[in-house]
C-alpha cells in the first residue's frame, strides 16, 4: 500500500511541474508573439530592419524596467488607436 501511495505521490509532482512548465511555455510564447508583431509594426511603419525594431524594443523594456512583452504591447495598443 505504501509502495502505490509513494508512487502516486512522485507522479502528481510530476504532472504538476510539467503543467507548469507547459504554462511557462505558453507564456513565453505568447511574449514572443507580442515582440513579433510589435517588431513588424516598427519595420513598416518606422521603416527600420528587424534588428533595429528589436533593438529599439530591447533598449526601451530597459530604460522602462518593463519586461519586452510589455513594451510590444504599448507598441501595439498604440498602433491600433493611430
């Protein structure tokens, strides 16, 4: 009885940090997706390269304190109110 308890015990920690690195992966996605687009909105209508798009996002989430994710999403949002 013990045996199946420690058992069952080591897979539910085991499925509960896969479902958390599922999760962490999923948001991880999701930010690279926000830079993604936020990179594209730069280059069209800024007319910079991808690397300056991103370089620019980079240097503003560092003089912000604000994680990348964040300033892709002010790039965004201020997009769609032009």
């Amino acid at each position: 009885m013990v045996p199946s308890i420690v058992l069952t015990l080591d897979r539910f920690r085991e499925m509960v940090s896969l479902k958390a690195t599922v999760d962490d992966m999923r948001e991880n996605l999701a930010n690279r997706k926000l830079i993604e687009q936020a990179k594209g909105l730069l280059m069209d209508k800024k007319g910079m390269s991808e690397s300056e798009a991103y370089t620019a996002i980079r240097a503003k989430s560092q003089e912000e304190n604000k994680p990348m994710a964040d300033i892709a999403q002010a790039i965004i949002m201020l997009d769609s109110l032009l």
